[in-house]
C-alpha cells in the first residue's frame, strides 16, 4: 500500500478475506447507518438544548453507539405534545 486512498478498499478486502465488491458495500452501509443515528442524536441533543451531548456526537465517531445510547436512555421522552412556535 503506498499512501493511496483508492488501494484501501482492496487491501482491507484482502485482510478481510473478502471481495473489493462486498468490502465497498460494507463501507457504504456503515457509512449510511453512521450518518443516519448521527443525524437523529444530533438533532435532538440540539432541541433539548443538551449543548455537551451535541459536542459529543459531533467529535466522537462511534458507529452510532453513543447515539443509540442517548436516543434510547438520555433523551427526554416527548409525550405526545408537540407545541409550534
């Protein structure tokens, strides 16, 4: 490997074991799957004006793990009220 990025994918395919085909696919649903519970922690960190879990998520890239978490525990609940502004 000498530095460039377009020989990445084979060679983590080749210390996978798997195919250049099958490793681009992993990359891109992981891609997607990160950006996907980034994009919901961060927006209801910023609505529930949790200013330290938005640094969080947006500095810590964590597959979504720390996202989860705080979706699913940390969270407040909205209960059904729904006020516009």
């Amino acid at each position: 490997m000498n530095g460039n990025f377009p020989n990445f994918v084979p060679y983590l395919a080749s210390v996978l074991g798997v195919s250049v085909a099958v490793m681009t696919a992993i990359l891109i649903i992981t891609a997607f799957w990160t950006i996907i519970w980034k994009g919901l922690g961060l927006w209801r960190a910023a609505r529930n004006n949790n200013k330290w879990w938005f640094l969080a998520f947006l500095v810590i890239n964590d597959l979504g793990l720390l996202e989860i978490i705080y979706l699913l525990w940390f969270a407040k609940k909205a209960a059904g009220n729904s006020s516009a502004a």
